[in-house]
C-alpha cells in the first residue's frame, strides 16, 4: 500500500502564501480522485491517504525518521512477535527524480535497515545522479523509458495554474470530482 503523504498547512502555506488549500481539504481531494480511479477502472486501488502529517500541529514531518519510525514500529510488531512474519518487512519511500535530485536524505534514507528506496522517472529531470548508483544500493530506479512519450506531467503546481487560468481543461489533468469539490469549496488562487 502507497501512502501519499499530504503536507502540513505550515510547510505549503510557506511556497504558496494565499494559494494554499487547507490540509484536511487536500486529503479530502485525494481521497475523491483515489474513488474515481477505481469507479473508472473498476479495480480497488492500493492507494490509501495519510492525513497523519497535515493533521500533526508541533511542526514540520520529515520523511527519512518517519519512514525509520514506520519501518521499526511494523518490524518490531509483526517480526519480534514471530506471530506475522518469518523475514523482515521492508518498508519503501516512493519518490519522483526532481525530489531525489534536491535532497541526499534520499541516499542516507537508503542505507537505513529494512529500508528500500523507489525514484520515479520526472519529466525535465536530469538522470545523472541517479544512472551513477551502484546497483546493489537500496535504491531502484523506474525510468520509464517506454511510458515517456505518453507522460502526462500532472503536479499540485500544473493544476494550480489550470484552475487559475485555464478551468475548463482541468479535467485533462485530475477527475470529475475533484473539480467539483473545487467548485463547491470556491477555492479560487
């Protein structure tokens, strides 16, 4: 299960100013595009929404001693216990090339026990850093080299600029109803 973490008001209040839709808002806008997924798909998805870091109100949540916590908390509870699992569970960061490319927590990340790193190719992204990795890192890298010509770039960013300037083509970049609840919450940026 993937868990897109949601960050707090805190942190993107400080890139976007007054552009910033509440935390609780946005995970309540993720959970609507997860449901139209499967609706459209007719799969269940192994998405799940963490409201854990919007909903946190002492401060900024990192990534790397998160995914540590979360990775000694299940190993501790299903592995020490014998009951669950015989081998210990690895728990993997999911991130996109331009995050990994910013920041070498990535890397340190990587080397923690029962820890596994997974980068997504990003379009405009430069693939030096990554190609130099030896392969037997805890990193693995998905280029996506036969998917590239049918990338459809999508960020918060790209669909902040759509609402704003370009509404009626949002729905080439998120589902139905997360634009209908845009439109309900009158979110204008």
């Amino acid at each position: 299960m993937i868990l897109p973490l949601v960050f707090s008001d805190d942190y993107v209040r400080g890139k976007l100013g007054k552009a910033t839709i509440p935390g609780r808002d946005r995970c309540d806008l993720c959970e609507l595009a997860i449901k139209d997924h499967e609706s459209e798909t007719h799969t269940r998805s192994w998405l799940n929404v963490s409201r854990a870091e919007c909903e946190y109100r002492y401060g900024f949540v990192d990534f790397s001693p998160t995914t540590k916590a979360l990775s000694q908390y299940l190993n501790s509870l299903l592995l020490v216990s014998r009951r669950y699992l015989k081998k210990p569970l690895y728990v993997i960061y999911v991130c996109g090339l331009d995050h990994f490319n910013k920041c070498s927590d990535v890397r340190r990340l990587a080397q923690e026990k029962y820890i596994k790193c997974a980068v997504i190719y990003r379009q405009n992204n430069d693939e030096q850093n990554i190609s130099k990795l030896d392969p037997s890192s805890n990193i693995i890298y998905v280029p996506l080299n036969n998917e590239r010509s049918d990338i459809l770039d999508i960020s918060s960013t790209e669909i902040r600029r759509c609402w704003k300037n370009q509404p009626d083509q949002l729905i080439h970049l998120t589902y139905p109803s997360v634009i209908k609840r845009l439109k309900k919450m009158k979110f204008y940026f």
